[in-house]
C-alpha cells in the first residue's frame, strides 16, 4: 500500500495450494455414493477449504446419519490426518487444510484508510474468518500478554502490533501525541527497531531501572491528572494539555522475570493503575507456566492473545478454555478480550524491508529530544547520589564492575532506591 514516502509490500509470497484439484476429486470419489460433491473451494493465508453443502432432507435420512462418521474418517484417512480439520456448520461440511500457502502481508491490511478511521494507538492483528481485518485499540485495552509456543510466530505478532504504531505515528499521529514506544528486547529480535523514535532496553538490570522510573512516571502523571480535575489521559487531552501515550513491550517476559524476580512486582503495579495515566504494557512469552503466568498477570491483562501452545493446558492457562492447542501455528491466534470469547485471527507478515523503510522515514520526521523532566508533569528526579553518567537511551553505562556494585546496592538493608539513578527520556 502506497503512503506519501513509502509503499508496503502487499503481495502474497505464493500463489495458491498446489494440490488443490487433486483434493477435491479425491473428496468427490468418496461422498458420490452419497450424492454430495465439493460445491466451493476457499483459500486465504494458509488454509483452503473445500465446502460440502449438505441439504437438510438428506441429513435427516437415517442411513446418511450412520455414515457420517465413515464419510469424515475416510476423507481424513485419504487426504492426510497431520493438517486436516472437519467442519460441520449448519448445513455444510468444511474441510479445512492447512499449509504455507500464502503469508498475508502487513501492507494489505494497514491501509491509508486504515490510518485514517482508527486511533493513533490501534494495532493491526490479521484476518478473521470472513477475511475481515482484525484489529484493536491499546489504549482502550488495559494490557496486552501475548503467549505462545516455539516457532508459534510470537515475534511476528509482536512486529505487527510495533509496525503499526509506528505507521501511526510517522501519519496520522499530532505533534506532542505521538506514541513513545519502548522495547525490553533480551534476545536482539527487534535490534531493527532502534532508531531515534524507538528505544530498545537489552540488558535486565536496565529493564528494572526502566520499569522503576515507568512507576515513577505514572505517578507524576496521576498527580498531573489530580491538579487539573481529571481522572484518565483522554480527559486531560480534551483539556488541552498534551501528553503522549507511552507503550512498553516486554519480549520473552519469561527470561527477565526468573532472573530478577522483582521486576513482576513492577510490571503488575503498572498493570493495576498506569492504563488510566497513557502508559500501556504488551508482554509477550514461549514459557507458559504459573511461575510466569501467575494469577496477578493473568487478572491484570485482560486482552491475551493465545498462539499455538503445547497442550490443553497452557491453552487453559491463557484463555481459561481449551483450543489454542489446536491451532495450526504460523500466526494463527486465539484473541481473548474480556469477558468475551475467544475469536480466531490469523496474524500477518511484515516484511523486513518494509520495517527498514518505516524505520528510516521515522528516523527522518519523529524527533525525540532528551530531557530530565516529562511531557506535562514534573518529576523530581534526585541526583544527588549518582556517581556516574549515564547513557541518554534508558541503558546505563557498563562500565567494569558496575553490575556488580547494581547487585551490592539492591541487596543491601538500606539502599538508594534505583529512582536515584535514572535520568528521563521524553518527548516534546
């Protein structure tokens, strides 16, 4: 799709499923001694579906009834039990296959008519059923979690929710309301991202600065809200002040959480309140357990997003239902708001060379200038106890030895806290 400075890829990397005539006659050779035929064929992302309608009066007759089972087993036995699902809707029979087939592209979903009828904090997810774009508004939601399996495409869920804010943020986004988005990335999958509007944090001692000053942050910005009469960013924006929703992506939560374990009571301390202040979390995690899921994370981000998983009960872990187990992976999702059911979305690609070019063209027209005090409330930030100067991107020098004199002042009785060491990075 075509914006003033850049076009995304829209193409599909491939055409469509290769055996496809040789599936329906084999469909057709089994259900003619029945009367019924493949009437439609469906392809999209991944997936073909061959369409049986199936009237009514011949379902109802008993000798149809007692075949049915037959009929499924046989089609399943002829065209391959490792990536074949049978329907039954209504009065059709769907047979789904699965495949690499086709990738959707990020560039056909986010649109320039995308950009223009969704809020600056909305994030592109995939395709649903009716192949009708999925999409949903962060700052409408009060966390993300993202959990999923190995080689679930986690990381390309994760790509779409950035690449869209990003695209937000370079056309539609207003001066002083561009969203500040900042990645805790451990494993260097986003290194791509780090230009002058994206911060990357690569190091967990880093990551529990960063959270501290967010809490810090958020209650500058609750004080902010209380002077001027206001209870959320939304009213205080109408209010005409300026002040930026900022995102914090938390990639493989998991690593960072077991290795400093006080870093979870930060990130459900901003859970609980920093929605309402504009700062938002997206966590995301391949290791599913109750150790990384608890049950405050779980209460917490009420918007999960449930990749591929292991078993039933890591889909339960999430979704609180079974079904995620199920899933084909590649980006295929269940979304689970809440107090709704989960609904199945298969996510798209972006595309390296897309993120290049939105990367630049950010770079070119997004500037963040560092500054020791927030966009509208001012935060008292003690210096008196630094020893060191630190580095200007939330990353603190690493100089010799100075992990280990982090570790001697957390663990000491009586400690500066490590508000005390941290300098803000904001926007104008």
């Amino acid at each position: 799709m075509e914006f003033y400075e850049i076009t995304l890829k829209t193409e599909y990397s491939q055409s469509e499923y290769p055996d496809k005539q040789k599936d329906i006659e084999n469909i057709n050779k089994i259900l003619e001694t029945y009367g019924l035929k493949v009437d439609k064929v469906k392809e999209r992302a991944q997936v073909i579906r061959y369409i049986i309608h199936v009237p009514l009066d011949i379902k109802r007759q008993g000798w149809v009834k007692c075949a049915w089972e037959d009929i499924i087993n046989n089609i399943i036995a002829t065209l391959g039990t490792d990536n074949i699902v049978i329907l039954e809707k209504e009065n059709d029979l769907i047979i789904e296959r699965r495949g690499m087939f086709n990738v959707i592209p990020f560039g056909a979903l986010y649109t320039s008519y995308f950009d223009d009828v969704t809020p600056i904090s909305s994030a592109v997810l995939g395709l649903n059923k009716k192949e009708d774009t999925v999409y949903f508004d962060i700052g409408k939601t009060s966390n993300v979690l993202i959990a999923g399996s190995n080689e679930s495409d986690k990381t390309e869920t994760m790509n779409s929710i950035i690449a869209s804010l990003l695209m937000h943020n370079i056309y539609s986004a207003p001066p002083g309301l561009k969203t500040i988005i900042d990645i805790i990335d451990m494993n260097g999958k986003y290194s791509k991202y780090n230009d002058a509007s994206i911060k990357i944090i690569d190091d967990e001692y880093d990551a529990f600065f960063y959270l501290d000053q967010l809490c810090v942050e958020m209650e500058a910005r609750c004080s902010a809200f209380e002077k001027h009469g206001c209870t959320h960013i939304d009213e205080y924006i109408q209010k005409g002040f300026k002040m930026a929703r900022r995102i914090c992506i938390i990639d493989e939560f998991a690593d960072l959480v077991l290795k400093i374990r006080r870093i979870e009571d930060y990130v459900v301390r901003l859970s609980q309140k920093a929605r309402a202040c504009g700062i938002h979390l997206v966590i995301g995690t391949q290791h599913i357990s109750r150790d990384v899921v608890t049950e405050s994370i779980k209460t917490n981000f009420s918007f999960k997003i449930a990749l591929h998983t292991s078993t039933e009960k890591e889909s339960c872990m999430l979704i609180d239902k079974s079904g995620a187990e199920r899933l084909w992976g590649r980006g295929e999702m269940l979304i689970k708001d809440c107090g709704e059911s989960p609904i199945r979305v298969h996510g798209c690609h972006v595309f390296d060379e897309d993120i290049t070019n939105m990367v630049k063209l950010a770079d070119e027209t997004i500037v963040r200038k560092v500054r020791i005090k927030s966009e509208s409330p001012e935060v008292a930030v003690n210096t008196s106890n630094i020893k060191r100067e630190f580095a200007t991107r939330y990353v603190v020098s690493k100089k010799v030895g100075f992990f280990q004199g982090i570790r001697n002042i957390m663990n000491a009785p009586q400690c500066t806290t490590p508000s005390d060491f941290m300098f803000f990075i904001l926007d104008d």
